[in-house]
C-alpha cells in the first residue's frame, strides 16, 4: 500500500516504569536505546518519504508511544478506538487533532463505552478486516468498525499474545506473515475460514518477526532475527527494500514495529 503521511508520537519517562506488560517480566529498559531505536524508526519513516506527525509524549499516558493503538484510519475515514485498557483511553485526545489535521472523517467510538478496540488488534488487507477478539478488543468494537467503514470485519481468537497483531501482519498484497506457533497456526486457519480474499501464509519462527511494517514498496523489519529474515526475503519480490530496525526496548512491554505508527494518506 501507498502512504504519505505517518503517525507518531514521543516516549513519556514514565513508560519505563508504567508501561504495560503483558508478563510482569521485570527486565530494566535501557532509556538511552530505547530512544535511539525509536528515533531510527521515524528517521526510517521520513527517508521513505513520509511525512510523519510526531505528536508530543504525555507524562500522564505511559504507553502513548504506541499510535497504532489509538485510532483505526481506511482510506479517508478514521475511527477513535476506546482502547481496552482505560490507562490508554485518554491517548485519543491527541490522535483526535491530528487526524482532523490530517482531514479525514472521523467515527468516534469513545461514544460507545462498551464497544473496544486496539488498533493492535486490526489486521487490514485492503479488502477487509480481521480483528482480535482479544484482552483489549470486543465484538461491540469489531461492529463498530464494520458500521463505520462498511467493508467485511471478521474476529479472530487471540489466545495467548496481546493483539492479533503481535502473532501476525501484512507482508504484502494479500500476503500475511505469521507465527508458526500453535497460536499462529490456529489464526491462520481462523483467517483462511471467515477472509473474501484467497491469501498466501508466510509462516516464520520467531513470533516477533512476525510484526513487520509494509508500504510504499518498504517492509520495516525487526533486527535479530535471520532465519526469519531469510524466508522474509524469500517471500517478498525483488523490488521490495527491506529496513532492518532494533525494538528490543519497547518489546519489553509487549511493542512491535506496527505499534509506532499510523500510516496514512493525509
Ligand atoms: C501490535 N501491538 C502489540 C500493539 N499495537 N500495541 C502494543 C501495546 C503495548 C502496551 N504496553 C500495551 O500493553 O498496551
Ligand atoms: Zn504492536
């Protein structure tokens, strides 16, 4: 998918030690990196020729960092989630403003307190959705993006993971990278029984290395991983540039590369 425009926001101090986990693994995040990996990810953004939005970190939102979260935007429309977890749901005030910057329509779910959705949760192909039904996102949500877009929304189960985005996302034009873990494999069926659109499964080992950021003939990569790596490469045609990028900070409290950002066309 073509974009021109990129989402983003800075790290408050306080995600270090109030950023959600997932396991209350405890391991100290290296401030100094943590910051380095970020900045080399917008720099990554803007050389592609991204303009990207970097809107200022809130002390009082630890994990605001993480745009992906906040809003849901196909084609000219956005949706403000109500994220699942109510330390995050204020992150939406500011998504609110740059997206009317941006000027696209805006459905705005925090109307609806039942209805739920991380964006780390939605998988979009281009033709269609597939949305966790996970700890975060609810079928009051998944009914609300269907309604507001008015494309196909199908929930997937996620078992173990956060979002149905930590086990999986687009590699290319209907092509989903995916773990090839027991949870992996059952979304992989789950996606294959409910999609419209026949898709190729690109399975990959390293449950991490299946989070990866695809556009504009670019697909962001985690650093770390080179059997991943490998059947990435394998996988994606020759004129595709892959980015290698380091995020083993923000992966201690459950962040991947999609999480970063939201990818637009203002
Ligand atoms: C695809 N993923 C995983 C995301 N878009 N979001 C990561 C959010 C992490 C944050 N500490 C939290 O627990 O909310
Ligand atoms: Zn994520």
């Amino acid at each position: 998918m073509e974009y021109n425009t990129a989402v983003c926001r800075g790290i408050p101090k306080s995600l270090i030690e109030g950023g959600l986990r997932l396991e209350n693994d405890h391991s100290p995040i290296d401030e100094a990196l943590m910051r380095r990996q970020h900045d080399e990810y917008t720099d990554a953004l803007k050389k592609c020729g991204l303009k990207v939005i970097e809107l200022p970190a809130d002390e009082s939102l630890p994990d605001c960092v993480f745009t992906e979260d906040a809003a849901v935007v196909f084609v000219k429309k956005a949706v403000l989630t109500n994220q699942g977890h109510p330390a995050r749901r204020a992150e939406v005030n500011e998504m609110r403003k740059a997206l009317e910057q941006a000027g696209v329509e805006i459905f705005d779910m925090t109307e609806e307190p039942d209805s739920h959705v991380d964006g780390g949760d939605v998988l979009f192909t281009g033709s269609e959705i597939f949305i966790g039904d996970s700890k975060r996102s609810n079928k009051a949500g998944a009914d609300f993006l269907r309604k507001s877009f008015g494309i196909p929304v199908h929930q997937i189960k996620v078992d173990e993971g956060l979002h149905l985005k930590s086990n999986c996302s687009m590699l290319g034009l209907n092509k989903i990278i995916i773990s090839n873990d027991k949870d992996g494999k059952s979304m992989a069926k789950e996606i294959m029984e409910a999609a419209q659109n026949p898709y190729t499964f690109v399975f990959v080992s390293d449950i991490k290395a299946s989070n990866v950021v695809s556009f504009n003939k670019t697909v962001f990569i985690p650093a770390g991983y080179p059997e991943s790596r490998k059947i990435i490469e394998e996988n994606v045609g020759k004129e595709i540039k892959l980015v290698e990028l380091g995020n083993t900070e923000l992966a201690k409290v459950d962040g991947c590369l999609t999480c970063c950002s939201i990818l637009i066309n203002a």
